[in-house]
C-alpha cells in the first residue's frame, strides 16, 4: 500500500512526535511509573469518561511483539468493569478470527488487572482520523484517493465484524486510527460494540452525529447501522464537515429527511419512539427554539423533497471525475433511510468507488 500524501489540498507541515511531558498523573499513575512490573507509562493518548489509554513501552516484548503499546485503563466500577469484560470477549474473538492481522482492526494484545482497575492492552498507532482531519483537512477534507483508501480499509472491517457477528456501535473518526505514514487504519474503540441479535433499543446508541435513523425511531438494528456511521465518516473525510450536525434526535431525523426524503411510514410505523417526532398521522414535527420567547415549539414539516448528492459533494479542482461520481453513488446507496434496503458490507466492497481502478 502506497504512503497517503499529506497535507492534501493545502500546504502544511506538522511535527507529530509528542513533545517531552512533565509529571503527569492519571489515576495514580505517572509517566516513567511501571505498570504490571512490565509496561513503562511513556505518554497519554487521551482521557474519556469511561476509561483513559495511555502509551507504554512493554520492557519484556519478545520479538514478535511491539515494543510500544497502547493501554486503555478501565473505570473502577463495577458497571464499567462489567462492561469492560464484555468488550474483551469482543476483543478476544475479532483477533482470534484474524490471526493475520489483516482486517483492520486494531489488534488486541492481552489484558490484566492493576490497582483493580481492568487494563486492554493494544498495538500502538499513531493518529485517530480526527485528529489528521483537523491537521490536513480542517474545513476542506481529504483528497479523494485517500477517502478511497480508508473507505476500502473500513469496509474490510466490517465484512470482518459481521462474521463475527459484532456490532460496533460508535463508528466516528475518532475511534479510527492510522499508522504513522498514514496509510493503514484500524478500526478501534469496542466500548459500545455488542454480539448481533435481540438488543436492547434505546435511541441514544452510537454517537449522536453518527447516529442511524432506526436507532432514533426505536426500530431493532443490527448490522446496517455500522454501515450509516461509515458513511457519514466518508462524507467528512472527503468535505472536512459533518454531515449531519443535529443538536438532538429530532433535530437528525429533520436532516435525514432533508438529505433523503421522507420516511416509509411502514418504517415508522414499527419504531418504539415514534411519538416523539411524528403524529398520528406520521406527520412530523421539529422541535425548535422559538426565537421570542425562547420556548421549545412543534412546527410540522411536510413535502420534504431529497436532495441530489452532486448539490453536497462538488468536488475539487483535479479530482476524477469518474472517481467522484462512484463516490456519489456509494453515498446515496449508502443513506437509504430503511436500513433493509442499505447498501451491505458485501455491496459496498464490490461497488465501482472501491474496485475501479
């Protein structure tokens, strides 16, 4: 695989190596402190509200084994620990089933319990796709070959998630994280991620931008919401904006009905939380702030016609054209609001953008 160039459509030049970090504590744990008696904390990747990963040096690697890792350090709780020993199960069964190391997700190394806080022991990588979007592409994105490169690595790992029939529920850039020459990602972050079947619906499952429409009206989901995450992430990646920026639920189904059209009422008329955007007679309401009073007000919204995707993506001065258009296509295909009739994993990695060469 060819090294991806960056900057894309602008000049830049980025130092990416971490700067030399003072004392720094997280959970009683300072840089420079050995962990295990095996890992050396040498720098923190981030710090969210369940858990923080932190990079280490693994000081007993074999050869085989990297020298740097990533540690993600679990909340001491018993919610957060429970949860966390689903996600190894997860874990441990995507890298059984990938002994190669080949279907972009990040490769899970081991486990162990430190101060009685759980700890997932990963390979460590270089940047999350936010982060390059924000280095490279803040407002005008990627080029599009790179767009094609990633959207043919994500594909990959969701072929590789549906066999082994997991969900990951929270696909955003920034739970995608690439190499250091930018040219390989992986798939990260299986917090949220769950085995397919009969789960629980709750409208605020996966990131609220990155959030299908069936997770919002309180229909089952399974695999074709993985699927709508991808694509609003392809569609960032390549304009340097999000797609559907809502500020609540009600506010993402007004943008999906915007983009796509209305919704088929025998969709609605399976969801759980229908009534909390539609009426009787699946009219739908936006909920908005009246600019007077300040108070929330229901106005309908009727005759939502689709938009044509060559209105939202225009491209760019020395793109292909031809490229362009398949991209186009793979979105519209993509965005079908009825997740039975989504474009499928195995749809996506034999369409035109991604096989053509």
């Amino acid at each position: 695989m060819h090294l991806l160039t960056f900057p894309t459509r602008r000049s830049s030049s980025v130092n990416f190596h971490l700067k030399n970090m003072s004392l720094f504590y997280f959970l009683g744990y300072q840089f420079g402190e050995l962990i295990d008696g095996r890992y050396e904390v040498i720098a923190t990747h981030g710090k969210g509200v369940f858990s923080t990963v932190v990079r280490a040096k693994d000081l007993k690697a074999g050869p085989a084994e990297p020298e740097e890792v990533a540690i993600k350090i679990i909340r001491n709780n018993e919610t957060m620990h429970k949860a966390g020993q689903t996600e190894v199960q997860i874990l441990k069964k995507l890298a059984g089933s990938d002994r190669e190391d080949k279907r972009h997700c990040v490769r899970f190394l081991s486990s162990f319990k430190y101060r009685n806080h759980l700890c997932l022991v990963f390979e460590s990588l270089h940047l999350n796709l936010r982060e390059v979007l924000k280095k490279f592409g803040r407002n005008i994105g990627l080029k599009l070959s790179a767009v094609r490169s990633y959207s043919k690595q994500l594909f990959i790992a969701l072929k590789h998630l549906k066999n082994c029939g997991v969900l990951h529920c929270d696909i955003k850039p920034d739970n995608m994280l690439v190499n250091e020459n930018k040219n390989v990602l992986k798939l990260c972050d299986f917090g949220n991620a769950m085995f397919a079947g009969k789960n629980e619906v709750t409208p605020y499952l996966v990131s609220r931008f990155y959030r299908s429409p069936e997770i919002i009206l309180g229909l089952t989901y399974d695999h074709p919401l993985d699927i709508w995450s991808v694509g609003c992430c392809l569609y960032e990646l390549y304009c340097g904006k999000v797609l559907f920026p809502g500020a609540t639920n009600n506010d993402m189904l007004r943008l999906h009905m915007e983009l796509k059209g209305p919704f088929p009422k025998k969709m609605l008329r399976k969801g759980a939380f229908i009534d909390q955007h539609f009426d009787h007679d699946l009219n739908f309401y936006a909920t908005e702030e009246d600019n007077v009073s300040g108070k929330m007000m229901k106005r309908m919204i009727v005759n939502v016609k689709p938009k044509d995707f060559g209105s939202i993506i225009k491209g760019y001065p020395g793109e292909d054209p031809k490229m362009l258009a398949h991209f186009r296509d793979l979105l519209d295909k993509i965005f079908i609001l009825d997740p039975e009739k989504r474009l499928t994993v195995k749809q996506a990695l034999a369409h035109p953008f991604i096989t053509s060469k």
